[in-house]
C-alpha cells in the first residue's frame, strides 16, 4: 500500500486528503444555473398530460390532477425565490407548506420538479408511467452535479411539500362524490339524456361540490338561464338556434372547410369511440384543459421564461381551468338542456349526425367556452396581451398547428368550433365566453405569485 503511494506526487496526495476530510466534493460551480433549466418543468408537466390521455381521465377531474400538480410544484420551488409569494392563504384552505431548513442550501427545482411528480403520480392511475419518466428526470438532476447533500435534501424537501398538498386536497370531497348517486334520466322532452353511439352516462353530476379553489362557490358566476325550449313552434327561439346547428356546416364552401378545421382542431374529447359494422375502437384524446396546459408551455417557451415564471404561468392556468369547470359544471347540471343531436334528430332530421361526438353531459353552458376563457384571462395575466404564439398542442394526435394573435382571440375560437362541431347551441357558446371571463378574472384580482 504505501509503495503504491509512493508513486504519487505529494501536492496530490494531500489534495485528496483534504477532499476527502470535506465529504471529497466534486460539483459543478454552475449547477445551481443547468439545474433551474425551465425545460425540466415542462417535460414532467408534459408526463402528467401523457398519462392523463393514456388513462382517460374527463376534463373535470384532469383539471383537478393539473391543479393539484402545478401548485405543489409551485410551493415547492417558490423558498427560493424572494420575488414571488407562497398560495397559502390565497388558495381556499390551502396552509403554508413546509419551510426548508434555515442555513442548509436547497435545489429548489429539483423540489419542485419532484413535488410535481409525487402529486401527479397520486392523483393516476399509471403509476408505474410517472415512476419510469422520474428516474429519467432525477439522472438529468444528477448530471448537473450538485452536492449530494444538496440533492438528498431537495428531494426530502419535495417530498414533504407534495404531502402536505396532497393532505389539502383530500379534503375537496372529490373522494366522496365517487360514491354519489348517477344522474337520473326522465321523459321530460327538454332534459339531457345519453347520446350515440355509447350512450354514456353523465360526466360528474356532483362536480358543483367539489371546493373551488379561489372562487367563492360553484355558484358565484350563474349565467343567465338559456333559451326557453319549444320544438313545437318553428318560429320560437328555440327552434332557430337548433336549426343554426343543423345548418350551419351544410354548404361545401371554403368557408365550412374553415369551420371543419377550427371544430376538428379544438375537439379535445378524450375518449371519442368508433363503430364499424360489429367493430368498435376507441381514440384517446388530450382534454380541453389539457390542450390550454400545453398552451401554456408554449407560452413559457416563445417568452423564453425562466423556470419560476413557467411554475407560475401553469400553477395560474390550472387553477382558471379549476374553477372554471366546477362553475360550468354547476350550471350544466342545473339547467340540465338536452343536446342538439338529440333535439334534430327528434324533431328536424333523424339521420343527421354532429361534425363531432357529442359529449356525455349536458349542454348549458359550453365547458369548452367557460374554460377556455378563464385560461385564457390567466395567461394574459402572465404574458400581457396581443402575445402571438402558434399552437402546435395536438401534432401529436394530428392536427396541424394554428397562429394566434393573442390567447383571447384563441378562447374565442375554442368556444364558436362547439358550434361548428354541432354539439351545442349559440348561447351556450357566447354566454359561455362571459361566464368563463368572470371566472378568470376574479382569480387574476384575486392570487397573486409574483411580487414585481
């Protein structure tokens, strides 16, 4: 041994003695700057939408998981920087999360990237997809090479932030409303019942009950009621707006291949069935939530935001998504309209068939419109407005991308390709709208993250 020794030069015998004596630290001086690269956040924002798709969760309850997520992430991350201030306290019940031990160095975006993760994971149902993508993502941590001791303790850091939001959202009844009992169909002509081709039961019921992040209740923002139904007389309201949906995508013009684009484009139905003769497949979709999520990526990305300013702009969106459903979902299963597929094939044209499948639940007012809406207030909160991006959300699922001037200009696209898409009536689209700007606004006045 000592012959081996020997071999060395002295000067290098004693640095490695005084390494050793110091726990033989080898980081990288600027692993603090590689490991805050924004692109870590949106890849595991981007798992969590995989999976949401892969296990086809409704657009409600993925808003839930994105919310949930985003916020965990958030609080984990924000210790570290003293421009932005926690949600506790500005969220509904949400308390301070665990604070990072004084005098100890943290890497706040690996906590926060792990918050993200172990939230995620509890809220799915593919665990083993969240767990397979971590330890891609902890290698890419583990490369910037920071201190071991910092990177033990991010992750136990993380972790106890991911608990205590997950604690919180125990409590928002979502676990009870499991056991609620289905919707009830009747034989009143105006009253939603299931669609072709599945016929399936109506989404959430009791979604009003779920706790509303920011919002007072399901029931601070009601529309007005929608147009009184009467299929019996052909001049009445009603009548003409069901007779708009019929109409409106019968003329083969360049004008309807417009229209077809934009119904296609924002479809966002995650579980859309296919019958062929005894056949049937299904096609699995990102949600409508989900596509403004990947907005919001895109956003971070054209504005080169830096890795606190993306956990705001997502933790923001999905809160605005949140809120925005379980004020929607209050009104859909209050006024509980029939859909115009029912209606014209009841009343105008038995063979007739929507450009897009008719969603299970009812049709007043327009998820799509209310929540776009609502995102769309939050991300211009964030990014300011007239902020031009191109949406390629849904290459993925094969829709070409689409330029936008700003992100109002594209929630009020998402809300008139309902319409096109023959799947709801023109009130439900435009009162949607202004249903879902009182949401996101409120919220906007409401939650503040970052001080400047």
């Amino acid at each position: 041994m000592m012959k081996a020794l020997a071999k060395f030069p002295l000067f290098i015998l004693l640095s490695c003695f005084v390494m050793a004596g110091a726990g033989c630290d080898h980081s990288n001086p600027n692993w603090e700057k590689e490991a805050a690269n924004p692109d870590h956040l949106h890849k595991s924002l981007k798992e969590i939408t995989d999976v949401i798709v892969h296990d086809i969760f409704s657009p409600p309850v993925a808003s839930r998981i994105y919310t949930y997520s985003t916020v965990a992430a958030y609080e984990a991350m924000v210790p570290g920087y003293p421009q932005y201030q926690s949600l506790a306290g500005q969220l509904t019940d949400l308390t301070p999360a665990p604070q990072p031990e004084a005098g100890k160095q943290y890497c706040y975006p690996l906590a926060g990237a792990k918050a993200m993760l172990v939230v995620g994971k509890a809220l799915i149902f593919s665990e083993e997809k969240i767990d397979e993508f971590e330890k891609g993502l902890m290698a890419d941590f583990q490369k910037v090479n920071m201190p071991k001791d910092v990177y033990d303790r991010s992750l136990a850091y993380g972790e106890a932030v991911a608990k205590h939001i997950l604690a919180w959202a125990d409590k928002d009844n979502y676990k009870q409303t499991r056991t609620f009992p289905k919707y009830t169909i009747t034989d009143n002509p105006a009253r939603w019942k299931p669609t072709p081709p599945d016929y399936m039961d109506a989404i959430e019921p009791h979604w009003n009950m779920i706790r509303p992040f920011v919002i007072d209740s399901a029931q601070q923002f009601p529309p007005p009621p929608p147009t009184a139904f009467d299929m019996k007389d052909k001049n009445s309201q009603f009548y003409k707006e069901a007779l708009e949906v019929y109409n409106i995508m019968k003329v083969d013009t360049p004008e309807m291949e417009n229209r077809l684009a934009i119904a296609k484009f924002w479809d966002c139905n995650p579980y859309v069935s296919h019958h062929k003769g005894h056949v049937m497949f299904a096609t699995k979709k990102i949600t409508p939530g989900g596509h403004w999520m990947g907005i919001a990526q895109i956003a971070c990305k054209t504005a080169n935001a830096d890795i606190m300013k993306s956990a705001e702009a997502y933790a923001l969106t999905a809160i605005s998504l949140a809120d925005a459903f379980i004020s929607c979902w209050d009104e859909k299963y209050r006024s509980e309209l029939i859909r115009p597929e029912t209606v014209i094939n009841t009343y105008i044209d038995q063979e007739w068939t929507p450009v897009l499948q008719t969603p299970p639940f009812p049709e007043y007012t327009s998820g799509h419109s209310v929540i776009s809406a609502s995102a769309a207030t939050a991300l211009t909160t964030v990014f300011g407005d007239n902020f031009a991006y191109t949406d390629s959300v849904e290459v993925e699922f094969g829709m070409p991308p689409r330029s936008f001037k700003s992100f109002r200009e594209a929630s009020s696209e998402a809300a008139v390709s309902r319409l096109y898409g023959g799947i709801h009536y023109s009130p439900a689209c435009m009162i949607g709208v202004e249903q879902g700007k009182k949401v996101g606004s409120y919220i906007a006045e409401h939650v503040k993250m970052n001080k400047g």
